[in-house]
C-alpha cells in the first residue's frame, strides 16, 4: 500500500470508493432506495483536487501499487469550518473499499490525515459519524477519538442524517 495526495485524474476512482464505501456501510442506516441510486460520476464532478491552498479540503489516496496504482480508499481533511471549534482540523471523509476492509487502510490513512492537519499548525481535530454507525465509532474510540457529545441532523448528498461528533488532540 502507498499514501500520496489526491490527484485531478483520481476523481473517478475515489468517487467509486466513496459510493461502494456508502452503499455497503451504510446498508440499514440510511434507506436501500437512496444508497441504490448513488453514482460515482455524480460524486466524482463534486471534487476538487487541483488546488493547493492549505484552507481548502485535502485528499489523501492509498493506493496498491500491485494493481496499477488502483485507489484502495481515501482520506480528507480541513481546515474547521464549526463556530464552536474554530482553531481546529476536520476529518471530513474516510472511506476505504468494502473489498479492502480489514487490511489497515483505514488505520494508514487516519494516521496520514492526522499528520497533514498537524502539518498546518493545528493541535485538534474533530470528525462526524452517523448516530447509529457503530462500526465507524469503534474505529474511531481505537485510534483515541471520542464523542464531545454534539449531536444533529445534517444533509449530505441530499439526505438528512444524524450525525455524532468526535474529538481528539493531534
């Protein structure tokens, strides 16, 4: 497995993660009907990977270069953008393919997107989870991030869901 920044020509590929990652994750938590309708080229027009600025979101790929360089998951980080935490770092996404789980992607890539948020000068992070995703909180609670106790409903990809706040210290 390699880690490198996201590039203008992964879009695609990171989309098709990002719809496999939500499609079998969130099977039972969000509605079939919505998850069966997502499409990666519909998510794909959504990114932009071509900026530098350090206040944009930044996207970490891990990539297995056994197979051509063919995106495993994905990690993306910014700048806070709660009123409430306002000197802090956002673990926007992390998602790794279904076919990939359990391998350590998904612990490489938290790790890497802890490293980019320190690498601004930021010393806390926080990240949001679906209310009812336990899988994900393990995975979180395990790499020492734990709930401050903000909860609400947010729209993502046109949906309403119940999100869970998370913090840790970088």
């Amino acid at each position: 497995m390699l880690l490198r920044p996201a590039q203008p020509a992964d879009a695609l590929a990171i989309a098709r993660v990002h719809v496999r990652a939500w499609q079998h994750g969130y099977a039972g938590l969000l509605p079939a009907s919505y998850l069966n309708q997502l499409r990666p080229q519909d998510r794909a027009e959504k990114y932009d990977l071509s900026h530098t600025d350090p206040s944009r979101p930044h996207t970490i790929v891990a990539t297995d270069g056994n197979l051509g360089d063919q995106i495993l998951g994905f990690a993306t980080t910014a700048p806070s953008h709660e009123s409430d935490l306002p000197h802090h770092g956002e673990l926007t996404a992390l998602y790794v393919d279904p076919d990939s789980w359990g391998r350590g992607i998904g612990v490489a890539l938290v790790s890497a997107a802890r490293t980019h948020l320190v690498s601004l000068g930021l010393k806390h992070a926080y990240l949001f989870t679906l209310v009812d995703n336990l899988r994900a909180q393990r995975f979180y609670k395990s790499d020492q991030w734990t709930p401050d106790g903000l909860q609400r409903t947010d729209t993502v990809w046109g949906t309403a869901v119940h999100v869970l706040r998370f913090q840790r210290n970088l």
